[in-house]
C-alpha cells in the first residue's frame, strides 16, 4: 500500500473514525478541528471522548487546529463536517491550497443535501474548491457508524467518484482487513441514497417507539427506498446503486442501529419529545433534519412522489401527529409496485 498524507477536515464521530482507519493503515494523518481542547485530547491521551468514549485511537492520528498544518503536503483531504458546514469549511481549505500552491484529491463523508441549493456534499466541495486545486473528487459513503469502526467491527464501504482512479486511489488508502472499500461511479446515486436514508430512519424510530412490528418497519423500508430511488433518479442516478452499499446497505443500518442519530431522534419524537430537545440532547448531528424539509421541496419541484418523506415533512415541521400522520399514509390509493 503506497503511503498517502490524509488531511481529515472535522474531528466528530466519524472524522475521527475514519482518521484513524487511515492511521492503522500506515498513512500520515492530520486531523483538523478548530477546538483546541479536543487537539490537546487526541493527541496526548489518544482518545476522543466526547464523540467516542474511551475508545483509543492510533497513535498515528495527529489532531491540529490549524487548517494549514493539517492539509501541507496532504495527498488525500477528507471533509466530514456536517452538511450545514461543509460549504464553508471548503471555502477555507480552498483558500488554504491557494496559500501553499497545492493540489489535493477530494473527499466528503458528509450525508446530506444543502438547504436552498439542493447542492449534494461533493458538489458543495467542486463549487468552494477549484478544478485546478483538485487531484481528483469523490466522497466515501456506505453503512458505517463511527461507533463500530471506532471498535474493528467488519464495516463495507464505498468510494465513489465519476472517475474511477480517484474511487480505486481511495479505495487503497481505506480498505483493511476489518474496513472493506468497493467503489462505483455514480456520484449522483450514491450522495442522494446517503442523504435521503436519514429521513426513513427517522420514521423507522418513530416506529420502534410506537411498538409497531417488523412489519411495519420492512414496509417503510421498501416503499422509502422506493422514493428514494425515484429522486435520485429524476437527477441522473442509476437505479442499481439504490440496491448497494449507498442505497439499502446504508438504509438499513440507519433504520435499525441504537447507533443512528437519526433513528434515534426519530424514537425520541415517537416518545412525544419535542424536537428542539431532541437536537439540543444529541450533541452530534442529526442530517435528517433537515434533509426531509430538503427533499420535501425537491420532490415538489421535481413532480416526484415522495409521501413518506413529505409525511415526516409534516411531523417534523407541521407538528402533525404521528399516528394521524400512519393513517394518511395508509390510507392512500393502492397503486402498482415499480413505478
Ligand atoms: N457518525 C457516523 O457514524 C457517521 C456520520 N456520517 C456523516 O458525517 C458527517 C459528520 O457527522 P458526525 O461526525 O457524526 O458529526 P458530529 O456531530 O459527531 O461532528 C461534527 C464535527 O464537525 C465540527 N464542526 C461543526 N461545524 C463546524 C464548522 N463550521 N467548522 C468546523 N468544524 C465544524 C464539530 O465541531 C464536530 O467536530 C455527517 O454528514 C454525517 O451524516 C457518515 C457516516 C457515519
Ligand atoms: O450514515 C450513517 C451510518 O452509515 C450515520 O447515520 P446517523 O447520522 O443517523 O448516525
């Protein structure tokens, strides 16, 4: 494995996993975060523990907040701030390789879309950092909460660029013999399933709390993914990707793990907890969020039948109740599958 120096830009939960897979695997890492007490942690007592307990990190993972040190030299820059602030972070680091005349290949594990533009992760990052300072451009996305890598359990991800060198360069870097990479080529499928799953994993919470059966839940599984894919089809996806690691592989960690933010929130509201508690109480963010009243809006100007999405709309941001809000959706016109 050839050796890359990984910037990794964000130094939550899974900023900090995934310098550290980096550092197991022999690369040189820098991880910025712009709290110096969490820098001091990191790295003298190796541990990130207000993000991942006492789990201990590589010694390899160096933390700095200083954006310059941690992108100098960096071959690899990995953005994993959330989504609300990846358009800025990026518009610093652009300014930072304009500083050290550098180019980098670009990489977001962000999962949500921009609210107003409707722009995905990679996109923000194409738009704050110019062509000229990128090697390459991708994101890494798949079903992987930070809490079981953090701790080695067997996690499948996958690098995904319109150019496949870049996904296989990222490939490389990431992949070991607990952390499996495979690539794919469409940008577009894959940023679209990451983002729009956390919205159904909020239903699935919301679900568990109301008591309601597995039934219930392989039923909203099937039909989210359903309109998940119509969205993401209706910007150019491939249908396929919605059935791999970005589509169902994600949806179903999200909807099922105690791990989610997402699906936890969602048991939380089910609870009848009011929502700005909910987002105070996290502590870490929760993308789905603000991801529905996004692809609430995007199914409205896309003509695109979302009803589960734009139900949760409702909950989250109409106060509709939840069980009033299950019975509309049940009682909707029967219709055909696959359309
Ligand atoms: N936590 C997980 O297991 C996974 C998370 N993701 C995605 O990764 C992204 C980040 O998620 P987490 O690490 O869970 O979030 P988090 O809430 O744990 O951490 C976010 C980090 O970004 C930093 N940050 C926030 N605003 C910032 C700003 N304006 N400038 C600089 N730094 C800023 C925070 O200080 C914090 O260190 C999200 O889009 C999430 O969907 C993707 C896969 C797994
Ligand atoms: O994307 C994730 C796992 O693949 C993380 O989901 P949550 O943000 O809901 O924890």
């Amino acid at each position: 494995m050839s050796n890359e120096v990984i910037a990794v830009l964000g130094a939550g939960s899974w900023g900090t996993a995934l310098a550290n897979v980096a550092a197991e695997n022999g690369h040189d890492v820098r991880l910025w975060t712009y709290k110096p007490a969490q820098v001091a942690e990191i790295n003298e007592q190796h541990r990130n523990s207000q993000y991942l307990g006492d789990n201990p990190l590589h010694e390899g993972v160096v933390a700095t907040a200083d954006m310059t040190e941690a992108v100098r030299d960096a071959t690899i820059v990995l953005s994993v701030v959330p989504t609300k602030a990846t358009r800025e972070v990026a518009h610093q680091l652009s300014d930072v390789l304009s500083a050290l005349d550098q180019q980098v290949v670009l990489v977001a594990a962000t999962k949500g879309l921009e609210p107003g533009t409707y722009k995905r992760a990679s996109e923000m990052l194409a738009e704050e950092v110019a062509d000229s300072q990128r090697l390459g451009l991708g994101i890494i996305s798949g079903p992987s909460h930070a809490e079981g890598v953090i701790k080695h359990d067997p996690t499948l991800v996958t690098a995904v660029s319109e150019n496949l060198a870049t996904a296989e360069r990222v490939q490389a870097a990431f992949t070991n013999s607990v952390f499996r990479v495979y690539t794919n080529t469409d940008l577009i499928g894959a940023e679209f399933g990451a983002a729009l799953k956390n919205v159904i994993a909020i239903g699935a919470g919301a679900l568990e709390s109301l008591g309601f059966d597995a039934n219930a839940k392989a039923g909203l599984f099937t039909r989210g993914l359903a309109e998940i894919s119509r969205l993401g089809q209706a910007f150019g996806a491939n249908p396929l990707t919605f059935m791999g690691l970005s589509g169902v592989g994600d949806l179903f960690v999200t909807a099922t793990s105690v791990h989610s933010r997402n699906y936890r929130a969602g048991v939380q509201l089910g609870e009848g907890k009011k929502l700005d508690d909910i987002v105070e109480n996290m502590g870490m963010v929760i993308e789905g969020i603000s991801t529905t009243k996004v692809a609430h809006e995007l199914a409205l100007k896309k003509h695109v039948e979302m009803p589960i999405t734009s139900t949760i709309y409702r909950v989250l941001y109409e106060g509709q109740d939840i069980k009033e809000a299950i019975n509309e959706l049940m009682g909707r016109p029967v219709s055909q599958e696959g359309k």
